[in-house]
C-alpha cells in the first residue's frame, strides 16, 4: 500500500468508527445514560430541525467571501413546497423544482 | 393437552402476521422518502469518485460509514490530507443527531441483546427516524413488536436505496454532466419530506428557528451551524410548547 492508500482507508476506519459509536452508542449504553423525560420530549423536535437545516444552505447559500446569495433553487424550492401543498406528491415536487430550476437558468443564462 | 401444539402453532402465525404487517406498514412509509435516499446515494457515489478516491476506496467508503453527510463532509478534508484527527472530528459532529436519534429510540429497544440495539443503531437512518417518532411518540407501551418491525421495515429499504445508488454513482453517475445539478433533486426530495412536519404551532417554530441559525451559521467551519441550527430548533420548540401550555 502506498502512503495515500494508508491515509485514506485509515480515515475511512475512523469514519466508520464514528458513525457506529454516534448511532449505535446511545442504543447500547443507553441504560447506563439515564435521560430526563423533559429532555427526552424536547428531541421530537429534533429531526424536523436536522432536515430544515440540511435544506437551508441549498435554498439560501452564505459565501464567505460575499455573505448572502440568491440562487434560482430558492424559487424552484418555493415552487416545489406550493406543488407539494396542492398535490402531496414528492414526485411532482422533484418534476416541478427541477424544470423551475432550469427554465429559470435557462431564461436567466 | 393434545390442542397445545395447534394452539402455540396458531400463536406463532399469528405473532408473524403481526410482523409482517408492522414491517410493511414500514415500508409503506418510507417509500415516498426512497426517492430522496436514492438521489442523495447516487449524487454521493459521484462526488467521492470525483473528489479522488479510487473505486474501491469510494466502495468501502460507502459499505462501512453509510452517512451520507458525514461522506460529503469528509470529502474535501480527505482530498486535502487534513490531519486524521480532523477528519473524525468533524465526522462525528455532522453525524451528532444521530446520538439524539439514538437517545429518543432507546426505550422502544432497551428490551433487545445489545448485538440487536448495536445493528438497529448501525442501520437507523434520518428518514426512518423522522418516520418512527411521530407515530410512537405517545405509544402507551413502548418495546413492542409491531414498533420493532415497523422499524425495521423503515429503515431496511434505506439501505438498499442507499447502497444501489451510491454504487451506481460511483460506476456510471460520473457520466452525467454537473450541469443538470441533479443534487438539487435531493434538496427537492428532502423538502416533500420536510414540510409535512410543520403540523403544529411548536414544530413551525422549531423549524423556523433552525432554519434561521443554519442560514446564519453557514459561515461556520466543519458544518458547525447544523448542529448549532438542530439545538437553536429544539429550545425554540420547547419555548413555543411551554407558551402554547401556558394559555390552555
């Protein structure tokens, strides 16, 4: 192995170690973490908060250099939720966003 | 004593049949967020070939992490030989919800071996847990089999989808052009799945919340602001449910 392949697969055995410990962790030590209820109540809100802020970032990027930008997948997203709204379908939602965002950059350039 | 074997026979049937319907109901709920896990896989499998990893590292990438944002964070720091340390680090708060997903489910699999809650924490996915809690928040017993294998079904058909796309990305998904920004389908996918959650008052604010502070917190080295946006959305649901109990 060359010393790429070595950093590499090392990282890759790390990462794989972090993701069992973070997923698995609470699921088999649980016993010995003794959790609240008031903290266990406030974690529903836990995965809507995780999606909303996986999707921000898309919709309404930050540059470093620059601070906010606008994109079109802002308005393709907003498309998206009212299809969502109307129709329920996450297929249509896909359709709708997509075309949005490329009729928009198309017409933009 | 001769009707006990047809009896624990009509036991074991019907113990199954609950079985397969929790793990399909499962299914059936996790179905419509496929599209999502499959768009994210394949758009993963591109982007680990295309930041330098050879096929098989991206492979091994792939079958032994299974997070698809913790491979997309990990990317730029590997392709730059950031110290290992790094690479973990930031590995392990990208995947900090989990720990919380974890803590929540906890009480429906504390009855299990700990190989058993081992595997299910492995292969619990964001999708499956979103999918989970809603449904046995309230649940008067909580361990029981039909929460088990719904859980199972939920979280089975994400590995799947996951896998099978990120492999194709990995082979053929570097064909497709950068232009037709087919990870904004991802983003789509994961809006349709999103927004139904805003079902009630606390939920919107949670939501609006961290979606203000990941907005902000995008300028945050090592995707910080995530984690900082899920706890801005926690103590924001909590205030909102506290004055909402408050009026009643």
């Amino acid at each position: 192995m060359t010393d790429t392949e070595i950093y590499v697969y090392s990282a890759i055995l790390l990462l794989t170690l972090c993701s069992v410990l973070t997923r698995a962790g609470y699921m088999v030590f649980g016993d010995y973490l003794p959790l609240p209820d008031g903290v266990r109540r406030a974690l529903r809100y836990a995965p809507a908060a995780a999606l909303t802020a996986i999707l921000v970032p898309d919709l309404l990027p930050w540059r470093e250099d620059l601070g906010p930008v606008f994109d079109y997948k802002l308005v393709a997203g907003i498309a998206g939720i009212i299809v969502f709204l109307r129709t329920r379908s996450a297929v249509l939602v896909i359709v709708a966003g997509m075309v949005a965002l490329w009729t928009l950059r198309w017409l933009g350039g | 004593m001769a009707a006990d074997p047809s009896a624990a026979d009509l036991d074991a049937a019907e113990i199954r049949r609950e079985r397969i319907a929790a793990f399909r109901h499962g299914v059936q709920a996790i179905v419509p967020a496929l599209v999502a896990t499959w768009a994210w896989g394949l758009v993963t499998g591109v982007a680990m070939v295309k930041s330098g990893l050879t096929e098989s590292m991206a492979l091994a990438m792939s079958l032994l992490l299974y997070a698809g944002s913790a491979q997309l964070t990990s990317l730029p720091l590997i392709a730059t030989g950031a110290p290992l340390w790094l690479v973990f680090a930031a590995g392990s708060i990208v995947n900090l919800r989990f720990l919380i997903f974890g803590a929540a489910l906890h009480p429906y699999f504390r009855h299990l071996s700990w190989p058993r809650r081992l595997a299910l924490g492995y292969f619990t996915t964001d999708m499956g847990f979103v999918l989970f809690m809603p449904r046995y928040a309230d649940a008067a017993q909580k361990g029981t089999r039909e929460q088990l294998w719904f859980f199972l079904g939920a979280i089975a058909p994400g590995w799947l989808a996951w896998q099978s796309s990120s492999v194709i990305g990995i082979y053929l998904g570097a064909l497709v052009p950068s232009s037709w920004s087919l990870d904004f389908a991802a983003t789509l996918a994961l809006l349709a799945v999103t927004v139904p959650l805003a079902s009630s008052r606390p939920m919107l604010a949670a939501m609006a919340a961290a979606g203000a502070v990941a907005w902000v917190g995008q300028a945050l080295p090592l995707r910080l602001g995530l984690a900082a946006a899920v706890l801005a959305g926690i103590l924001a649901g909590m205030a909102a449910e506290r004055r909402a109990r408050g009026r009643a």
